[in-house]
C-alpha cells in the first residue's frame, strides 16, 4: 500500500527576505514528504537550516519558491483557522505561562476548536484530560508551570499540541537542554503518539543516538548535501550519516550508531578478545592513545593484546610478554611507549 | 476535585472584590475637602432637603462624579497596565513607565499649551481638543513602541526604548511650557498632577462611554491574550490574528489610557502595580479571571488613594500622584524582590 503524504513539497526554496530585495535562500529545490503514523527526525549541524525549514512547513514563514501542500493543498490557500486545526508546534521560544496551571496551558491548544470566548465545552474537556493522559502527566493538571522540571514543561507543550488535535505535529529541539531521562522519556513519549494516535511527528534534534534509536524516518540536512531522507536503517546502512557534517576530524560509527572523532593513528597493535563489549572499550581505549586496532592475527602487529577479561591482560611485545590487571596498567604500558 | 475549588476561589475573591468596590464608593461621597456630616451625605443622596443647599450641591455635582471618575480611572488604568504586560510580555511594562502617559501628556501640552486661550476654559470644544490630542498622543507613543517590539527581543531593551520615548517626550512638553503663558502654564501644571474631581457631571457620560468601550474591547480580547501569554509564534499556531489582536491591543490601551490622562491627568503607579496585585490575590495569569480581577482591584485601589488624598481634620487634598506611589512602588519592589517565589513571574 502506498501512502500519502501529509506534507509534501517538491522543489522548494527556504530562506528568508533580508529586508529591501535582498534574499538569502537557505536551500533550494527540497523535495518532501512527510507521512502520518511515523515520527520523523530533522538531524543537521548548526545553522544547517532546520528552523527555518520547520518555520516554512508550518506556515510560520512564506517559501521563496515552491508550495507547502497540506494533504495535497497548498498551504497559502489553506485558512489561518483550518492551519491552526492541522498542524500543532512546539517551538523553543521564551514564555509567560508560570502562572497558569498545567490543564490550562492544555486547555490553551483547544483554542482552534473552541468559540469566541474559548469557552470550553465538556468535550474540549475530555480532549484535554485524554492529551494529560497521553503524555503521562494526569496527575500534575493542577500545578503551576514555574513549579515544574524543563522536562515536565515540555511534555504539557506536547500534550497542548496534542489536544490541538492537528493531524500534523513539528518541534523545534523539544529535547534540547533535557537530561537523559526527560530526552529518552520524550522521544519515546512522541514515537508512541505517532503510532497509537497516527499523528505525523516532526522534529528537529541534536541527540542522534534517540533518534537513531526511535525514528521511523530521518531527514538529513546540511549546507553542502540538501535534505536527504529515508527510513532511518537504510541511511545508516548506505553511508549517508557520514555526509551530514562534512568534517575530516567525525565519522560516523554504523556499528554503534553514533559519532566519533576520527583517530589519526600513528602505531596500531593486534587485539584479540572474545567478548562484543570489552572489544569496543579496548579499542576505544587504543584510539583514544594513538593507537589503531588490528585482528589479523595472522600477520600480527608487533604489538599483540590478548584480552580475557578487563582484569586479566596479556602484553606480548616481541619476545617479551606482562600480564596486565586492569585497563589502568594497559593505559600505562601504551605511555610507556 | 481542585479544579472546581480553583474556579470557586476566583468567583469568591471577585464577589468579595465587587462588595469592597461597592463599600468603598460610598465611602468616597462621605469624605471631600469640606466637611458634611454624615447624616447630611445621606439626606443629600435620597434628596432629603440638607441643612445647607451647598452641601447638597457637592454631593451631587462634585463627590458623586468624582466617585465615579475613581473608579472608572482606576479599572481603566489598570486594565491598560495588563494589556500592555502581556502584549510586551514583560512584567515591568505600565502605561507611565512605557512614556505611554507622557504621550497623551504631550496631546495635552499640545492643545493646552499652544492650542491657545479658548481651549484653557472649560468650553466643550476645548474638551474634545483636550481628549483628541491625549488619545493621538497616547496611540503615537504605543505605535512606536509596538515597532520597536518587532525587532527588539529583549524586554529589558524596549523598556529602556519605551522611557526614552517618555523623556523625549517630556523634553519637548517643557519646551511648549517654556514658550507659554503664566496662565497656560499654571492650568497645564495643575492639570499634570492628577486630579480625579477634573470630570464635571455633564463630561461623565462622555469619559464613561470611552472608558466602557476600552474595557469592553479588553474583556474581548482575553481568549487572544491567553495565547499570547505562550508568545507570538504559539499564539499565530493557535489561530491567532496576531497583528489584528495587537491593533485592538493597541486601541484599547489608548483609549483607557488616553482619556483618563485627559481628564484627571497622569496617574502613576496604578496600570504598573494593580495587575500585579491581581495577580498576587487570584495566583492565576489566565485572562479570563485575571481581567476582572485587576479591574477590580484597580478601582478599589484608586478609590482607596482618592480618600487618602483628602487630607483628615484640613481642608486640603493632596494631588493623587502624591498618594498612589505609596501603594503602587512597595508592590512592585515586593514582586521583584519574591521573583522566584512567584509563579508567575517564571516562564
């Protein structure tokens, strides 16, 4: 079955008007297609140009050329009242909202449904309740937002989109400035909301490791490359991770799904180990010494480490051969040398 | 529940609210510069005959319209002070510190000062010229502040572009007195130190009908404002008519502050502390109680300064600026110092 896009776009121009003529075109000729169901991931460096991209979807900002279709409409014909009934933000920005409760910021995203007085209606009422339920926090409707942790703020942010019932949902970083817990927790939190609510979830994001871990779809931007999409394993697995910051120094590990400072190595040495986890920490530890990996062990190194355990090291340098007790003993034969 | 609680705490404060509005009007016609006894008031006000016909005169020409006045100032200041808070998104921002007053102040120079004589007297025309040059006035320094507000994010910033405006304003409000006449000049300085017994009965229908109005337009705007209170990109995702919200905004803020100005002068300190002060009672920022509440407290606020500006066992009144500061500057030294305690101070 081939499914529609939700949000499409084919050779589209973002940028911005720098007042009088000027024009600074971020990108040009973006071909999109996002789709319901899935959360989807903007991954790119700094200044690559996702704010501005997420502004252009979702209305808040004019293309330089090419539309926005809404399910198939374009977005300059779509009113400012049905908009507000399709896509829901999340945004960054600095807010007044410490003093209302955290049903009422809720209650703020019924404002598209609700009349002129946004008097809400028993329904709008269990619309709000059923998006505190979704997002796990029933239990704080009557707090005070200054009374909450970032990571509680944000998910009453996502629960207001929520219960904006848009089909659509675009976040700007909803996880940045979070710990672990609150990233993991919200990225979980959004992937369960696409699915179960077949919600089509958007969102800007530094934390590749969650992304990679929890999104359908990535979409890779960069200066040098444009926007590159795809389900997320078919990116990893084709090499495109290493194009999204063109940089000599990073490269991108598909084994463990993340980035790594790329190791000049000088002198490599022989490692032998039987065991997944404690071979990546050693080699973790050789490339952070100077030191590239080998497992030819038919041609040695002159170098060989044999590891049995991370307490139980063997050192084998040409005929003389130390048996090591901990990773502190290994680090110190390596300056040794 | 607590929500149900919530929504009847709010009903009880302004019912409370709405009581000590009503108790302290009545206050305000038993106390003036000239001392009626008390029964005489009364007599006075269910058209019983009074001992002497002067007093009766007062009652009904001075006290009662004065008393109205107050209140009206005081909804009307307050409600502007609000508006002006949440459309900055800035706790600080009031009518006086925003030079919005002074503003209004400069209309009135304007037709006062160089206007000429027949606009000193209490003519009708004169009146008008009075309302219209504090109301363009009032609008010219919002729409200036409003443009700096687009591009100058930082709140700290537009209140320092907002007080700039306030003293180049001020300095060409003291280049039209220094070119004016003794006369104009002593109606122009009376007129700037605030006076709630300005508004004669027949000018109070006009000053109630534009007061009404702002306020009506405010009570109008508090499903917006609560967006608002996200910031301006959340409240455009909301369905928000951003620059159409700010316009009324920006209308409704000149006009309550406007012709009160106009009529009794600058009073400071009520559209800066009374939002604050609302806010403290209801501990709440939604618009939809907070509106009300300010309102209220704004009336009861002035109405509380106008009695304590007449002066026991004299006969002098002090100017109403010389009173509100005493009730307006320790709440806002209160709010700064208990940021962090207060909800609603935090983002």
């Amino acid at each position: 079955m081939k499914r529609a896009a939700v949000i499409s776009a084919r050779h589209l121009d973002i940028g911005y008007h720098t007042g009088g003529d000027g024009i600074k075109r971020v990108h040009t000729d973006l071909n999109i297609a996002l789709y319901a169901g899935e959360l989807t991931c903007l991954l790119g460096a700094n200044g690559a140009g996702k704010s501005t991209l997420l502004r252009t979807l979702s209305g808040a900002q004019p293309s330089l050329a090419g539309d926005v279709c809404i399910n198939g409409k374009p977005l300059k014909d779509i009113s400012r009242h049905i908009l507000s009934q399709t896509i829901g933000v999340v945004l960054t920005d600095k807010t007044a909202i410490g003093g209302l409760t955290v049903r009422e910021v809720v209650a703020l995203g019924r404002q598209p449904h609700t009349g002129f007085f946004g008097i809400l209606t028993s329904h709008d009422k269990q619309v709000v309740e059923d998006s505190l339920e979704a997002c796990g926090i029933a239990d704080k409707g009557t707090r005070y937002m200054a009374s909450l942790s970032d990571g509680e703020r944000q998910k009453v942010m996502i629960a207001k989109a929520l219960a904006q019932e848009c089909p659509i949902v675009l976040l700007d970083e909803p996880t940045a400035f979070l710990d672990i817990v609150s990233r993991i927790e919200i990225m979980s939190l959004l992937h369960r909301i696409a699915t179960e609510h077949n919600r089509a979830i958007l969102l800007s994001t530094h934390d590749i490791e969650q992304a990679l871990v929890l999104s359908d779809r990535l979409w890779l931007l960069s200066r040098e490359k444009g926007l590159t999409t795809g389900v997320t394993e078919d990116l990893i697995l084709s090499g495109c991770l290493n194009n999204l910051f063109p940089h000599s120094d990073i490269h991108f590990d598909p084994l463990h799904g993340s980035y790594y400072p790329t190791v000049h190595r000088h002198k490599s040495a022989t490692v032998v180990c039987h065991d997944e986890t404690l071979l990546h920490w050693v080699i973790n530890l050789l490339n952070r010494n100077g030191y590239g990996a080998s497992f030819d062990t038919v041609t040695p190194c002159p170098i060989i480490i044999h590891i049995e355990s991370h307490c139980h090291i063997l050192w084998q340098e040409k005929d003389t051969s130390a048996t090591l007790h901990s990773f502190e003993e290994l680090v110190r034969k390596i300056q040794e040398k | 529940m607590n929500k149900k609680r919530n929504i009847s705490y709010s009903t009880i404060l302004i019912l409370v609210l709405c009581i000590l509005t009503a108790i302290l009007w009545v206050c305000n016609l038993f106390v003036g510069s000239v001392d009626i006894p008390a029964e005489e008031v009364v007599n006075a006000l269910t058209g019983q005959p009074c001992a002497k016909e002067s007093w009766r005169y007062i009652i009904i020409e001075s006290r009662i319209p004065q008393a109205i006045t107050a209140l009206l100032a005081g909804c009307s200041l307050a409600v502007a002070g609000l508006l002006l808070q949440t459309t900055f998104n800035n706790p600080l921002a009031g009518p006086s510190i925003l030079g919005i007053d002074t503003g209004a102040a400069l209309g009135v120079a304007i037709v006062m000062l160089a206007g000429g004589s027949w606009v000193v007297g209490s003519g009708i025309s004169g009146f008008f010229a009075t309302i219209l040059g504090a109301f363009l006035g009032a609008i010219a320094v919002l729409a200036v502040i409003l443009f700096f507000s687009t591009f100058v994010r930082n709140n700290l910033m537009l209140l320092i572009i907002g007080m700039m405006v306030g003293y180049l304003t001020s300095s060409l409000i003291s280049l039209l007195n220094f070119f004016a006449s003794a006369n104009q000049v002593h109606a122009y300085t009376m007129w700037g130190m605030g006076n709630l017994s300005g508004v004669s009965l027949e000018q109070l229908p006009w000053y109630s009908i534009a007061s009404l109005c702002g306020l009506l337009i405010a009570f109008m705007l508090s499903k917006p404002l609560n967006a608002m209170l996200l910031g301006t990109r959340y409240a455009e995702n909301l369905g928000v008519n951003i620059s159409l919200t700010r316009n009324l905004l920006l209308l409704a803020t000149g006009l309550l502050t406007a012709t009160t100005t106009a009529f009794c002068g600058p009073i400071t300190f009520i559209g800066l502390s009374v939002p604050h002060i609302a806010r403290l009672l209801l501990r709440s920022s939604n618009h939809n109680t907070l509106l009300p509440v300010t309102m209220l407290c704004g009336a009861i606020v002035l109405l509380l300064c106008n009695m304590l500006s007449v002066i026991p066992g004299s006969n002098g009144i002090i100017p109403i600026n010389a009173v509100t500061p005493l009730i307006g500057a320790p709440v806002i030294i209160y709010v700064i110092v208990n940021q962090k305690k207060i909800n609603y101070f935090n983002g």
